[in-house]
C-alpha cells in the first residue's frame, strides 16, 4: 500500500477538508489491517468479578473476549445520525456477531489510531464502509482459521453466525470466546487477503437497526458534552465580546466575586481579526461551584470592551450591497457555451435575485466542555465532531504535544456543523490550566445564538432565458456571500470551488449556455457551515428558478428536470470551470460519476410515490426540487395548504432517495424526516441579523426553530435499491425540501418566494 | 444562600443553595440528577421539563423558592425501571437522534397523558409546542403519544 506524507492537518484547513475529506487516513486504517499487527494481537486484562480474560484484537476497532464479549470500537462522533450504531453494524455483519451482545465503545480522539475522526460532510459511511467491512472479516477469518484446525476440517467449509463459527458439514459450533487464545497466535491477513460476506447474506446491513443508546436516552442516563463530570468540577460561564474580533478593554469584577460559590474571574485572550476556526473569542470567565453562581457572577461583570471594525457591520446594509454587486458582471467560475448570445436571442428572460439570511446552528444542546489539566497533561470531555482537531489545537494553545492531551467524545446534543470548531473546548482547556481547577465551560442559549459560526448570509441573481423553440437555452447564476475562508483570512472575499460545487457550479442540466460568476462579499465574522452547508441559498436559487422557467415554458417541472437532465451520460463540469475544479466532495469523479439515470430515477420515483398531478382544493399545492450532494441522489415532492391567514400547513412529503448500499433503513429514514423538519425551519422561521457588529437575537422566541405544531405531518422517504457504493444521509435532505415547500407555496398560493424566511404577509 | 428541602423522585433532599437558582440546577448540579437538560433558561424549548406534583414544569425557570412542598418527578423517576409506557412506545418506534431533548419530550408527554389519556393528533401538538427538537423527530414523537395514548 503506497502511503503518503500528508501535513499536520490544523483546523484552519477544516474548512477545505469538510468538502473534501482526505484519504490519508484510509490508506492508514487499511495499513494497519494489512499488517501494521502481524502477530501478537492477543492483550490481556480481567471482567468484572476479576476472571483473567484474553482479548482477540486484530485491529483497533474490535475485541473480542475469551468470554465472547464482543466490543466494537465507534470512532466516529454521534450527534443523532446514527453513527455509533450504523459503523458497528458494519463490522458486526461481517465477523457474524450475535448484534444484541455486542458492545459499543466511543473511541476518544486518536487518528494515527483510528483513521479520520472529523465528523462532518456526510462521509462516515461512504469512507468507512469497506474498512469496517474489512476490519470483520479479518476477525472472521482468524477465528475460522483457529476453529478449522481444532475440528481438523478445510477453511472453506466454515463459517461464522450468532457468534459462533460452524463447520457446514458436521454441524459442529464453537463460541467465539472459546477461539480467542488460538486465533491470536495466527497471522494477520492483508486487507485484501479476507474474504468478504456476498451481500445477499448480510443481515444487518441493509435492516433497520434501533440505536445503541436508545434506552440510555428514554432514562436519561445518555452522557452528552453537558453531563461529564469530574471530582472538584467547577463551572465557567463566559462574558464575550458582542462584536466579533473586539477584545476585553478592561473589567471589574468585584460584584461578581461577591456572589456566594463564585471562585475566580479570569480573562479569555480572543483570536482578534481573522475570527479563525478553532480560537476562542475574547471575553471573561466567571468560574463557580455550580452553573447558577457562575451565571449569576457574570451578569454582574462590568466590562469595558474594544470593539473593533466590526462595530459598524450590518446584515441588512451587506443584503442591500450585495443586491447592487450582483445585478453587475462577476468574476466567472463555469462557463459553457455563450450566455450574451442566448440572451440576445431569448423569446423571454426571466430574472430573479434570491436573499437567505444569516443561520445559526442551534443545537439543543450548547457547546460544552470539561478539561483537566495536571502534570503537564490535559484532559478533555467534549460534544465535538472533531476530537483529532481539538486536540491539535489544546496542545498548540496550551504548549504542549499532542501526545499529552487527551479528548474523551460525549455524545453531540445535536452538532449540524457548530461542534467541529473547537473554541469552546479551548476555552476550557486554558480556564483549568489558569484555574488550576477542572473546568467545564457552559454555553448559555444566548452565548450560542449570538456567538455561532454562522451560516452565511446569501445574495444571488439568476437569470435564465428561453429560446423561440421554447428551450431552456441560457443560465447565468450570480452569487455573493462571506467564504467559510473569510473566517480564517480576512483577504478571502469570494467563494471557494468547494463552496460553489455545492449546488451552483454542479448545475446538472445539459443546455447550450452556463454562466456561473461570483462576486466580493467582505466579512470578517465567524463563518462556519451549517448541514448541507452552501446547497441550502444555492439549491433554492436553483430549484425555485426552474420551477418557475417549466411554468414559463408550460410543462411540468418534473417532466422538464427529466428533459434537462438529458440522456443516461456521467457529468464531470471539470472542464467548463474557469480556473478552478469540481470537487465532486472530495472524490475522484471516475469513482463517483455524477449520474444522470440514477437522478432521474430518483425523480420517477418521487412523483409515482406522492402522486404528483393529483387535482388538489384550492389553497393547496405539490412543489418539487431534485439535488445531488454529498454524492447522494435525491428527489422530494412537498405538499402544502395554506389557509386564509396566511398559516403554511405541510400535509405530506415525499422523498427519494439513491445513497447507494443502504447501511440502516432505519436511520436512512429518520434522517430524511429531520432534514425534512430542519429545512422547515429555515424555510419558514430563522434568521439571524447583526446591527453595529452584535447578533439581534438571542433566544429561541427571537431565533425560531420549526415547533411540532407547524411542522410536516407525514414524511415519506423511499430509498432506492442499490449495489453502489455506499454515501452519505445526514445532509442531503435539507437542500431540495426548501425549494420544493417554496414551490408548493407557489402552486397554493400563486406567490413566489424569493426570500428566506417565507413571508407571504409582506 | 438558604436552605430548602425538596421531594425529588420519592425521596427528600436538603439543599443549601441561593433562593433563586432554578430547580434545573439544583437537579442537576446540587443533586447530579442530569437526565433533565438545559435548553434555553426561559422555558422556550422545553429540555428541563420535570413534574411538579402532576404538571409539565419548566425547571429552568422555576426558582427553588417557589418549589415549596410540591412533589417534583424527573426522568429518573418516571418509572423504577424505564419501562413507562412512553419509554417503551419511545423504543418501539426509535423516536431519538441526537437524544438530547427526549427526556423533556417524554416528560411533556408523560404529563398530557396524566392529564388527557387519549389525547388527538391536534391535541398532542398543542400539548408538545413547547418542546424544540433540532432533530427534527416531531413524526415519531407523535406516533409514539398515539400508539400509548390509543392503547387501552
């Protein structure tokens, strides 16, 4: 296996790396299997009553008991999609566990150990997939291998079920346990050297399989980052800056040190100007014994702030600047054929400019996290989708190496995005380093709201022209917003490739002129990615402009997405980009054809299931919008009534969807119908807007998420039957929901929508 | 600081902490109760949803002083053995995903069914509107209610 020599990743690449994961860490895990341990893979140690027990452990994802106690290492993070269950599963199905013993470990952050741990982009699946396969089948084999020659029979007339392994013929059975001591004196084999199960036998992949920490959440005994906990813990709550990049003037704390259980007030050093990925914000922290004295402390802290240039930013003031740059000609980014000539011989132009707002994350639960640091070494338990990241960056702020920090992951309350930076496990780290205290930092709603990495603000034009044949022969897509890499270089004033392949330069529809510029949009805030991250203002530019280009044209809009898509071909987009590339999310597009069958199979799907045409009362509507992201096919036809007040019922949504191997149905499922719930919300609720540098809102009455009363009724998701490699599910359901419920609304209501949040009062 | 003695769960504690520290913190801080979770501190979102006496409450803003002797029940009390018939239904049909705000969730609408046994689907949204899920597990919540809530 050839390996390369890849830098130190910092967090300032995150950025790059949520659009295209490396593949470093898969050369590394399938090294590791391929005999990085060639023998000796036997550990030792005792179960619960003291019994000396030896470990089967062929590679780091699993071990195996003399007891037959099977435990499989997550090393990915939760945060609700599924994974602690859906990796596991993975490895399970191939060794022929018995699923309802296996044991489900969180691996803490080590990627020399485990591979890449940066959850995030929708890739677990589609990068771990063959080396969890991988990581059972290597298991399976030492065991068959060890049970082969006690029985004295050939390799190939045994096999693996319910934990044991079987010899076909004789009907002989073994336990796990029993092979364990044997198994680890044998070879490892290669990667490459394992037999892999023939799908048809899986029965775990492809089921729907509950999650692993169901009963621990239903009895509250579930530990997210907010739970952990240490002897002698106190509790920091932060005052920070309310601009972005402003830092602490001067402070007195004396009334804040007066509250009964308040312990010490320290000041937080801020990143400053560029905002970065991964640094704290400037601010003081009061540090209690309990999280009621440590806010009550910070309420009376008198603060006397620099604020710094951002005190004179305006989302609304950018909104209008950027309406004005995008109504000029851009800096072009993909380019076919000729757009003036199209316009010049358009039978009808249509022109439109789309404005989505700022968005924050929201996650139920806040960031949070607990550090200790002693001896020159520093723990930490966090909510984090980047434990690999943290640690980089605790050991880079703290002076330390790497080697001496350590990151334990809790489960993520909810993460979309917010919980890879890892500011507020820094903060944490350095407040117990100062305090000499274990620390944990508690983010009230407010210090969320006003201080996330926010999705950005969008402002885009398109204009797409229809010829005398009534073709669709010209798109030209303007496009301004703050870059994720504006947070880290305050010089980045225009959207990366990654960025723009998400939902703009992918445009998929074989016409004869596309024209994608973009142009300046200066920001020097924190900008992070939001699920499905820049798919959410493209894909609705997108998808609510061909919406209203069928109408236009007089077909429907599925019919016309089929037409569009053209005959069975694989798009690659490389070549008509201007200086740049597709990135395809990281993959090499040979691998991962964009596939216009398989969307428009995705297409058929979605409008045989919700009966699309079907006559509705007045009032009502069916809306569609298709969009491939995160190499995920996916299609949604949404229905909406909307009554004489204007109130915006969501009776049914359908959605299709071809991700490849299907892993777990069940969680397949369950993240379509969130997706479908957080599209809702920013359809129809949420915005954040920044007066003189400092958030407007600041909790859940100001910052509104979807509630169960206005939110879907019944969500649909039907998953296409596939062979294909497996990818990802937690982000591609939110970008086409917005568009299709926007042109619901249209044929409700005979509104368009070209703003964020919908209004149909203003 | 003063001293108050609260029924949490069946058994009594005393606790000496400021008069106006929400129940929340003195569940989850001063008792290690934290199966109850913070969410917004202004009963906006529903995650501290505890009982007192036979209601939905919003600990986080609930001030210990005004808990008086009213009986207080969490998660952790629900059921001995997290076998209410709403854990159960929560199970059945894999309500969670992240996790986070199902405990508030399940003690919202433990208390409807307390309150109203078989609940309408209109019904269980009002009863459920002060619940956020950023999840998005609104759907399974509600078949959950129902499936308990038609069983007789």
């Amino acid at each position: 296996m050839k390996k390369r020599q890849l830098p130190e990743r910092t967090l300032d690449t995150v950025s790059s790396e949520v659009f295209r994961p490396t593949r470093r860490n898969f050369l590394k895990v399938t090294g590791m299997l391929s005999g990085g341990l060639v023998l000796g893979v036997s550990v030792f140690g005792c179960d619960e009553k003291g019994k000396k027990l030896t470990y089967l452990t062929p590679n780091v994802y699993l071990r195996i008991s003399s007891a037959s106690d099977i435990t499989i290492i997550a090393h990915r993070c939760e945060m609700g999609q599924g994974i602690r269950t859906s990796l596991p599963l993975i490895i399970a199905d191939e060794l022929g566990a018995d699923w309802s013993k296996v044991k489900v470990e969180q691996g803490e952050g080590d990627e020399k150990k485990y591979g890449d741990q940066n959850t995030d982009g929708s890739y677990s699946i589609r990068m771990f997939f063959q080396p969890m396969r991988e990581a059972g089948a290597t298991a399976k084999h030492l065991l068959i291998q060890a049970a082969a020659q006690e029985w004295q029979v050939p390799v190939d007339e045994c096999d693996t079920e319910n934990s044991q392994v079987i010899h076909k013929g004789s009907n002989k059975k073994v336990d796990f346990g029993e092979l364990v001591e044997v198994a680890s004196t044998l070879p490892v084999p290669s990667a490459g050297n394992v037999r892999l199960k023939e799908r048809s036998r899986f029965n775990l992949i492809g089921g729907a399989t509950p999650i692993v920490d169901l009963h621990d959440i239903v009895t509250g005994k579930a530990t997210f980052g907010i739970d952990a906990a240490v002897d002698g813990m106190k509790v920091a709550v932060i005052k920070r800056c309310p601009v972005v990049g402003g830092s602490v003037k001067s402070f007195n704390d004396q009334k804040a040190r007066a509250v009964p259980g308040v312990i010490n007030v320290i000041e937080v050093k801020g990143a400053g100007l560029p905002a970065t990925l991964n640094k704290p914000l400037s601010g003081v922290a009061v540090i209690a014994d309990n999280t009621w004295a440590a806010i009550k402390g910070r309420d009376l802290l008198e603060i006397e702030w620099e604020f710094g240039p951002n005190a004179s930013y305006n989302s609304d003031q950018q909104i209008r600047e950027l309406t004005k740059a995008v109504a000029k000609s851009g800096t072009r980014r993909r380019v076919r054929g000729d757009f003036k000539k199209a316009l010049a011989g358009a039978r009808k132009v249509i022109e439109h400019t789309f404005i989505t707002p700022y968005l924050a994350h929201a996650t139920i639960e806040p960031p949070c996290a607990l550090a200790v640091v002693k001896d020159g070494k520093c723990e930490i338990w966090a909510c984090t989708q980047n434990p690999q990241g943290a640690r980089n960056v605790v050991a880079e702020v703290l002076g330390l190496t790497v080697d001496n920090i350590k990151v334990n992951v809790t489960l993520l309350g909810g993460a979309f995005g917010r919980k890879s930076k890892p500011d507020f496990i820094v903060e944490a780290a350095v407040l117990a380093k100062e305090s000499g205290l274990p620390v944990k930092v508690f983010w009230t709603r407010e210090d969320d709201l006003q201080h996330d990495y926010f999705h950005a603000l969008s402002v885009e034009r398109a204009v797409a022209t229809i010829d005398q044949n009534n073709k669709l022969s010209g798109w030209n897509h303007h496009i301004a917003y703050p870059s994720i890499g504006a947070t880290a270089d305050v010089s980045v004033l225009q959207p990366s490739d990654g960025e723009l392949g998400l939902g703009a330069t992918d445009f998929p529809y074989d016409i004869g002129a596309i024209q994608i510029e973009t142009h300046d949009a200066r920001s020097q805030l924190r900008v992070g990615w939001l699920r499905s991250v820049r798919n959410i203002p493209q894909v609705f530019t997108v998808a609510t402009m061909m919406d209203e280009v069928a109408e236009a044209r007089d077909v429907d809009p599925i019919a016309q997405a089929i037409e569009l898509l053209g005959g069975d071909r694989n798009i690659t987009f490389h070549e008509e980009m201007v200086d740049g590339t597709y990135q395809n999310y990281g993959e090499d597009i040979s691998n991962y054809p964009w596939e216009t069958a398989r969307m428009k199979a995705v297409i058929q799907r979605v409008a045989k299931e919700s009966g699309w045409g079907r006559r509705l009362p007045k009032g009502s509507g069916l809306g569609f919008a298709a969009h491939k992201s995160f190499l995920t096919y996916v299609a949604c036809v949404v229905e909406v009534q909307v009554d004489a007040n204007n109130k915006i019922i969501i009776p049914t949504v359908h959605y299709a969807v071809d991700c490849g191997t299907a892993v777990n149905i069940d969680r397949i499922k369950s993240q379509f119908e969130g997706g479908a719930q957080f599209s809702t919300s920013i359809a129809l609720k949420s915005a954040i807007t920044l007066k003189n540098g400092r958030v407007d809102q600041d909790n859940f009455d100001g910052y509104q998420i979807i509630r169960m009363p206005d939110s879907p009724k019944e969500i649909h998701v039907h998953i296409m039957e596939s062979d294909a490699k497996p990818t990802g599910v937690g982000e591609p359901p939110v970008p086409p929901f917005t568009p299709a419920l926007c042109n619901a609304i249209y044929a409700a209501t005979g509104k368009r929508i070209y703003t964020l949040p919908v209004d149909l009062k203003g | 600081m003063a001293q108050y003695s609260v029924e949490v769960n069946g058994k009594s504690h005393t606790v000496d902490v400021l008069e106006d520290m929400p129940l929340l913190w003195v569940l989850r801080d001063i008792l290690g109760l934290t199966g109850t979770k913070f969410g917004c501190g202004k009963a906006l979102c529903g995650a501290c949803t505890v009982h007192l006496n036979e209601a939905a409450v919003r600990s986080c803003s609930l001030p210990i002083s005004a808990v008086g002797d009213g009986k207080i029940t969490t998660i952790e009390g629900l059921d001995d053995d997290g076998r209410h018939p709403l854990q159960q239904a929560w199970e059945l049909h894999v309500v969670p995903q992240c996790g986070y705000c199902q405990t508030g969730q399940i003690m919202s609408a433990a208390a409807l069914l307390k309150s109203n046994p078989h609940p309408s689907e209109s019904e269980i949204e009002q009863a459920m509107q002060g619940n956020l899920c950023r999840c998005g597990t609104y759907n399974r919540i509600k078949a959950a209610i129902t499936s308990v809530g038609s069983a007789e």
